[in-house]
C-alpha cells in the first residue's frame, strides 16, 4: 500500500524519483520443533537472524512431521519437557513438536526406523500420560487432532485419586481415633495405595532419562517417611501432593478455555444456497470456496466470504475485539465467527475451514502458547541443576550432623526428606509459561495477537518505535481536502470537472477526486479522449474543452501560474497535502486546484502520545517527500526520515538497535524487510492474512492506541512473571531453613510446594483480565 501511494504522490508532487518500499515477505521460523537438528540453532533462530532463522527451517523441512497424537494429562512445561527428554532418546524420532495448550504431539518417524507407533504410544503412556485420536500423516497438511472438551476435574483421573485419598485419609482417621492400634497401619495402607502410581511414574520418567522428577522426590519423601514411622504424615504428603497435581490440571484447563471459546464461534451448520436458489443446512465444515450461503440476523458468518448480495452491520469483536459493529455492502469481506447483526445478506465461501482468519488465529495462538519464551529456557535450565542441588543438600542434612555431630538419624532423616520435597521445582517451572500463556489469551481476546513468548517478553522492553507512514499513521487512503476555484468557477464546479478528467484513472489521486465528487452528490461530466503524461498529468475532453488535471510543476509548464496560485500551491504543500491542478490546456489558464492528503488515522495523536508517556520513543520512516512527511510528524510531535528506500529503512532501524530494542509497525507488506529486522516486528493488520502472518504481532483492529495497550500487556505480564518467581524460590528459600532448623515437617514442606504452585497459578491467572474494567 505505502509504495504504491507514496511513490505516485512523490511523481504527482513534481519529486524526480519514485519511492518503492516493497521487499520480500518476512521469512523465520514459526513452528516450535525440539528435534536434535534444531537444538543448536533454537535460541538462536528466536530472533529474525538470517543464518539461524535459515538452519531452523532448513532442519524442518529435512524432517517434517509425519506422526501425530493427542497426550492428555499434561499440566505444565514440565510434563512437556519429560515427554521430550523420553521420546528423544527413541531412535529414528526426530523433529519432535509437543503443544501443552492443545495437548497435541506431531514428530516425524524415519520409515527405516526400529521405532513403532506402538513403542511411541507405549513410552508416553508409561509415563502416566494418556494417547488418543492417533494419526498417521501423509503430508504437512495434514492437521493435528482436535482437543475434546475437558471433562469436569471430579471425573479426571487425578480427580478420582484426590477423591479416593481424600475417603481413604478420612477413614484413616476414623479408624485411628476409635481404634487407635491400628491407626499406624491404616495411614501405612493409605501412603502405599496412594504413592504406588507415583513410583511407577517415576521409575518410567528414570528409564526415560528424567531420574529427578518431582514424583520421584515425593516418593521417596513419603516412603522415607513410612520407613521411620511418620505414617500419618506421609499420608499427608501424598494427598496433598496429589491436591497440587489436581489443581494444576484444572489451572491447564482454564489456559486451554480460551482457545475452545475461538473454536466454539465458528457456527456448526451452515445455509448453503444452491444454483436454483434453494436453501439447504449443512455442516460448516463443508463448505468449500465458491459456495454461496446465507446469512440470516443474528447468524453467525460460518466461513471467510465476499458478500454477494446485500446490506447489514455485522459485530467483528469476535475476531479483532472490536465492540462497534461495521457496515457491510455487496464486495465486502467478511469473516468467520462474526454475527450479522441487522440485514440477510448472500455471502461467496472464499476460505476453506481451515484457512479461515478465526482458524489461523487459533493455530497462532496454539503455537505461540506452545513456544518457549526466553525467560521460560532459563528457568528451565536453572531447574535442571537446582533440584540436583537442593537433594544434594538434602543428602547433607541428612548425613553430615549425625557422623559429624553425633545428631539423631531420624530426626535428620526426616528433616532431610522435608527438604526433598521443597527441591520440587514445579511452581518455579511453571512461573513463567503459566503467565505467557495468560497474557497471549488476554491480548487475542483485545485483538493485540502476538506470536510466542518472545515477542511478548521484548514488546514491553522497547526504546524506540519505527512506524511506517501510509497505513500505519495515517488511513492509508487518499482523500481531498481542499478545493480552490480560479478563472470564474465555482468549487464544485472544479471538483466535477477534475473528477471528470479523472474519471477513466487508476491513479489514487484519481480515484480519490472522483470518490469525493460522488460523496458529494456532484453530476460528473462524460469524458472522451483521455491520455495521461506519465508522472505529470491527466488529459480529456469534457464539455467540449480540452482540459487538464496535472502537478503543479507541468501547470508552471503548460500554462503558466499567478503569484497567488503559486502561493496557495505553496500554503496547501506546507500542509502535507498533494495538490492536482486543474487547467484548460486550449487557453492556457489554471480553472482551480484539488489538494488531497492521505489523513491520519483518528486515534493517531492519542496513541503517539500515550506510547512516548510510556517512556518510548516514537520514530516516522517514510518513502514520501520530505514536505509531507514533516506536516504529518509535525502534527504527532515526532521524530520522522523522509524519502526512504527498503535498505534506508533497514540501515536506521540497525543504527536504532545499537542504543536499544527497537519495534517497527507497518502494514505487513512492503515493510517486511523492515519488520523482520527488528527486534519486535508489529502489523497494522484489520485481520488480513498478511498481517496476521508477517509480523511477531499483528493489531487486528488496526489502531495506534492499542500500541500502547501491548506495551502495558507486555509489561504486567513480566511483571507478573517476576512476581512468580519470587512466589516460588520465596516460599521454597523460607521453608528449606525452617525444615532444616526442625521448626516444619513433611507436611507443612508439601504444602509450601503445593501453595506456590497454587499461588503462581492464580496470579498468572490474573492477567485474563487485563484492560477490562
């Protein structure tokens, strides 16, 4: 759009050059793969780097996925990161894609390989997790399965194991209390039925390569304290634990809500219209591109269509968020999932189902819940060496105060195992996906749709915003401002008259003196003998004159200009605003002007204004002329770099990089040599495909404001995730030194790991309602 308008301006404006801000189309990598070819080049590729970005994709076309599967059971990064580990060590698997919000699994199986479908089955299932809905994929197009609904949390299998503990402590009790002899035994029942799926689990996850699973410590907390008499709280440590397990099962639920709310908008049927005109209703899946439907008041718009036949508002907040509905005429686009709120109307299927904008945008999110933000590898890795570490201690505390000390061996075996149970890194390793994934919900659910982790991290760290101008800034449509009237006409009279010469361009000056003169009510005179001078002007015929619509340097040319035509020329250009004039060619004299800017958008002002009150630095980088281009910087108070080519842009931006992180907004097309650059590359989207697949984000409702509001989701989710962190190595850090001075037992050790865990969770969950209110 910008260098298709910027650089005919510039010709029309009397500039020698032409400004094209065209370029390739942003490559990288969009699919979260763990295979061993990409490893390496993982962190790497996170950011646009070419040599990386290229490795990263060459190593997923090598192997694409072949073998797909539905993994229930997983609650956190951390079942994702045994899952891997387990499947990694399986010859022949490669490319492995784990997706922890749609709980789905595509890896790529080599045909030669030893390794089965069955063996792959065989290991997630022995690691406690279940396989369903397998299926084997002929090719990269084949789609994933679909989550099924969740089933309430009593009906899971870790609720029935809460439940089940929950009777078998309760009778435990019961029993102890009247019959107190047998307490001991009954609690030792309770802790032996209730840790055996545990140890299983944990002896699975040790074969898998994964020995310092947090089952692997609870088991041996509670049958270590089983072995020194501590029965009943070693019952205790295994429902609570199991407490914890349930809670992050249903905290995975709420993650996994929203992406099921996307799906459900798309309707399940469909009235699908057939060449004689009758009506028939049909699944919505069916349809195919070049089906017509209907659309009644009140439906839902079940595919991404055209609109063939009639006029009506339709509510769009479903997919951009926006709560004002859109008028809608025949050769609008509509999309899936938005509600027709007045007329019927006759839509052209134009997208598959699964192609539609809604079904992007979910796959989007799905992979973008799925990928690791930088932040999340760190505290992953930081958890592989500071379990080790905390049982090491553990082993200390246990050993070193009763053969150093003369310490009791119970007393600082039990302790020991309280600090076993406080080395479970759970709610650590779940700080930090836990709040991604919140903070992506709540940006889709405001149209902001960013695309993984870290995007999201480096949005909210930013210095500097680059903006394209045509757009971006402004409306990206040309429309008159001005009409000047010389030589005797009237201004209604020049604008008919240029709309009439210019009634055969496709030219957007052209397009935009005609769209005014019919808004207007004008009658357009019938032109004939239409030619154009490239660069320079419009000819025709109207009325019998030979008339002229051309910049102000070929009507110095052709016939000549008075002072104060040449000063209103001059006050219109200062303004930013492209001036046509309109001449008799036959007696050389200039009839009236027609100045036409492209205008901002409405909102501009207030979002340049809310982003530098943030702190950020707001930048213009634009192919038009210099004149224009300090009108509209002018206007917003900004910094601003006119009659840039794609390599200018490119160049400031890298010089921008060197004293901070810097973003570029544009419209997801000509600019994304300069979006992929960035550290953090923004579409001004509306919903189209480019936008939504170009940037790291994309604006759906296509308003500056909502920079702004990206920054402050970027920025609470960080800070949500900070607070995270200090929850759980908070808490942890308290009770290692109150287990080791003897003050908390197994118990209250449990329950800390258990808490932070419920506390990460309910903050992460927070940010879900971020902007409302």
């Amino acid at each position: 759009m910008s260098s298709n308008i910027d650089g005919r301006v510039a010709a029309h404006d009397g500039h020698a050059h032409l400004q094209h801000d065209g370029g390739q189309e942003q490559g990288g990598c969009t699919d979260h793969c763990h295979c061993t070819a990409r490893q390496g080049a993982d962190d790497a590729a996170v950011r646009h780097g070419h040599a990386a970005g290229e490795v990263a994709t060459a190593a997923v076309r090598e192997s694409p996925p072949n073998v797909a599967m539905r993994v229930e059971g997983m609650d956190c990064a951390s079942c994702v990161s045994k899952i891997e580990t387990a499947l990694a060590r399986m010859p022949g698997v490669s490319c492995i894609r784990l997706n922890f919000a749609a709980e789905t699994l595509e890896l790529a199986l080599a045909p030669d390989s030893a390794t089965a479908v069955g063996d792959i089955e065989k290991v997630i299932g022995g690691l406690g997790f279940g396989v369903s809905a397998l299926q084997h994929q002929a090719s990269e197009a084949s789609a994933a399965p679909a989550a099924a609904d969740d089933p309430s949390w009593w009906r899971t299998k870790k609720g029935r194991v809460v439940v089940g503990l929950g009777v078998l402590m309760g009778a435990a009790y019961a029993i102890a209390h009247f019959l107190p002899q047998f307490g001991q035994w009954v609690f030792a029942a309770a802790v032996l039925l209730g840790v055996f799926p545990f140890v299983r689990k944990a002896f699975a996850l040790a074969r898998a390569g994964s020995p310092f699973s947090i089952e692997t410590l609870m088991s041996v907390a509670a049958l270590g304290a089983l072995a020194i008499g501590e029965a009943e709280e070693a019952a205790a440590v295994v429902l609570l634990f199991s407490i914890g397990e349930l809670l992050e099962n249903v905290a995975a639920g709420r993650a996994r809500a929203g992406i099921k709310a996307l799906a459900s908008l798309v309707p399940k049927t469909a009235v699908l219209l057939d060449p004689q005109g009758g009506q028939r209703e049909v699944p919505a899946a069916s349809l195919r591109v070049g089906d017509q439907v209907l659309v009644r008041p009140g439906d839902r718009v079940p595919a991404d269509a055209a609109i063939v036949e009639g006029v009506s508002s339709l509510d769009e907040s479903p997919v951009t968020g926006e709560s004002v509905p859109r008028p809608k005429a025949t050769g609008d686009s509509v999309f899936a999932g938005t509600i027709n709120v007045e007329g019927a109307l006759r839509i052209r299927v134009e997208k598959a189902a699964a192609d539609n904008t809604l079904s992007r945008i979910i796959k989007l999110v799905e992979q973008a819940q799925a990928a690791k933000s930088p932040t999340a590898r760190f505290i992953e890795r930081f958890s592989r060496y500071y379990t080790p570490a905390v049982m090491a201690i553990a082993a200390l505390v246990v050993l070193v105060p009763p053969l150093a000390l003369g310490g009791d061996w119970s007393t600082w075996l039990y302790r020991g195992l309280a600090l076993l149970l406080i080395a479970c890194p759970c709610a650590l390793v779940l700080s930090t996906p836990a709040a991604i994934a919140s903070g992506l919900a709540a940006g889709t659910r405001r149209g902001l749709l960013v695309k993984g982790g870290h995007a999201l991290e480096t949005i909210g760290r930013v210095g500097t915003i680059a903006f394209d101008k045509t757009g971006t800034l402004t409306e990206g449509r040309l429309r008159v401002t001005d009409v000047a009237a010389f030589a005797g006409e009237d201004g209604n009279g020049v604008l008919a008259l240029a709309a009439g010469v210019e009634s055969g361009s496709s030219h957007p000056l052209g397009k935009a003196i005609v769209r005014r003169a019919e808004s207007a009510g004008l009658a357009i005179p019938a032109a004939a003998e239409a030619s154009a001078s490239a660069g320079r002007a419009v000819h025709a015929s109207v009325g019998g004159r030979r008339l002229a619509v051309g910049s102000p340097v070929y009507a110095e040319q052709a016939a000549g200009l008075a002072p104060e035509q040449r000063a209103r020329i001059e006050e219109l250009q200062n303004e930013g605003k492209t001036v046509s004039v309109l001449l008799d060619e036959e007696a050389r004299s200039v009839l009236g002007l027609v100045a036409l800017r492209d205008e901002l958008r409405q909102d501009a002002r207030e979002g340049i204004a809310r982003l530098k009150a943030m702190g950020i630095r707001p930048v213009m980088l634009t192919g038009d002329n210099r004149r224009t281009a300090q009108a509209i910087a002018g206007d917003l108070g900004m910094a601003w770099e006119a009659e840039l080519l794609p390599q200018d842009k490119l160049r400031l931006i890298g010089d921008m990089k060197r004293g901070a992180s810097v973003a570029m907004v544009g419209d997801g097309i000509n600019d994304a040599p300069a979006l992929a650059v960035a550290d953090v590359g923004i579409a001004m989207g509306g919903g189209t495909d480019v936008a939504i697949e170009t940037a790291d984000a994309a604006l759906l409702k296509s308003r500056v404001t909502d920079l702004a509001h990206l920054v402050a989701l970027s920025r609470a989710t960080m800070a949500n995730i900070h607070q995270n962190v200090v929850f759980a190595l908070g808490l942890k850090g308290v009770f290692l030194v109150t287990s080791v001075l003897g003050v908390t037992g197994l118990w209250v050790a449990v329950l800390a790991d258990t808490g932070a865990t419920a506390l990460v969770t309910l903050n992460a969950l927070r940010l879900l309602r971020f902007g409302r209110g």
